[in-house]
C-alpha cells in the first residue's frame, strides 16, 4: 500500500511526474495546488482569498491546507495508498500529516525529491506561461515561488532524509527518463 511524497522546486515536474506516478501506481494523485486552483471555480471570499495568495507565488495558510487535505484523504479512494503533490511544504504540514497519518496507523513510505538546476525549471516554467498562461507563472511570482521553496520547504528533504525516506530523482531530461527514474526510485 503505498502511501508516498513528491516533493521538489517549482517548475520541476511535480504535478507531470506525480500523474504518471499515480497512474502506474493506481492510487490518486493528490496536489493541493490543483485543489486549490479548482476553488477558484467557486464563488467566495475564501476562494478569492486563496487565489490571491496563489497568484502572489506565497503559501496558502498551513490550518486551510491541512484542513483540505485531511478532508481529502478520508476518501475511501486513499485506502489503497495516495501519492501527495506539494503537500506538506512547511515544517507545520509535516507535522500535522504524520500526526494525523500515526493517529490512524499510518505512515509514509517514501518520498521522491525532484530535483533540477534552476536554469532548468525557469525554463519550463516559462514554457508552461505561454501555454497555460497560470497567473502564478510570471517572473515576479516565480522569484517568490522560489524564495519560498528555498526558505520553507526545502529543509523539509532534511527530516525525511533523516528518518530515511528520501529518495533524490534527477529531473532534468525528458517526462519519459524521468519517469522511468521515479518508478526505479519508487521499487529499488
Ligand atoms: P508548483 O509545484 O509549480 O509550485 P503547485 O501547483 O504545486 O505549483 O502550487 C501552486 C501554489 O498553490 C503554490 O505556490 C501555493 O500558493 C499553493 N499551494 C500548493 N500547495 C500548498 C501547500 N501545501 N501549502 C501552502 N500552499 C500551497
């Protein structure tokens, strides 16, 4: 039952990775940004409060995020395991999810760091702004994007490669290498 992580700097491949992760693994891919970029859709001064937070590049707040995701891994399609995109990214989600995951017998099993240089995924990232034109995909948003990442997430790879579920992938190259990297990294 694999209950995994896929973490790593914006613009790196997460959300491709984890879709064909998932799809080979037959659990859910969850990623609190699609979570949080489908609220958008509703109406409200949370959802308009998120999108504004998200389109800035910062964090949406660790009590929301914890809350939606605890939410959503109730759902019976988690029982076989999940696969989190982008979740936890502070040292407080970290927290709350193994807390909660230990309260039900649970825990994580691994979890895969993406990594790239820079160069690489300010690139794509760029590339990604002209297609999907994402309103977090701007210059300005991207250097807080990174800011954050650099300041708040990043030392959580720290934690999980002490307690020995860290398992860092090269991101660089094309979906298809790295996807064959993921799931040798996923099945050592
Ligand atoms: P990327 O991987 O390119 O950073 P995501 O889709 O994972 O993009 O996240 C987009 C945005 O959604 C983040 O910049 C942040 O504002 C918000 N977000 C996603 N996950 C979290 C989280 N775990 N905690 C707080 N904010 C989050």
């Amino acid at each position: 039952m694999p209950r995994l992580l896929i973490a790593g700097p914006p613009g790196v491949g997460k959300g491709t990775q984890s879709a064909i992760l998932a799809a080979g693994l037959r659990v859910p891919a969850i990623s609190t940004g699609d979570m949080f970029r489908a609220l958008k859709a509703a109406h409200g001064d949370l959802a308009a409060e998120v999108q504004a937070v998200m389109a800035s590049g910062r964090y949406v707040d660790d009590d929301l995020t914890n809350r939606v995701v605890a939410e959503r891994l109730l759902r019976d399609d988690c029982a076989p395991g999940f696969l989190l995109d982008g979740y936890p990214r502070t040292l407080p989600q970290l927290d709350f999810l193994h807390r909660w995951l230990a309260e039900r017998g649970l825990a994580i099993d691994a979890v895969i760091a993406l990594e790239a240089d820079e160069e690489v995924t300010a690139r794509r990232m760029a590339a990604r702004a002209l297609l999907d034109g994402r309103p977090d995909d701007t210059v300005e948003a991207f250097r807080v994007r990174l800011r954050m990442y650099a300041e708040q997430t990043r030392p959580l790879l720290d934690v999980y490669e002490e307690i020995e579920l860290l398992r860092r992938v090269d991101g660089s190259g094309t979906v298809d290498d790295v996807a064959e990297r993921v799931w040798a990294a996923v099945h050592p």
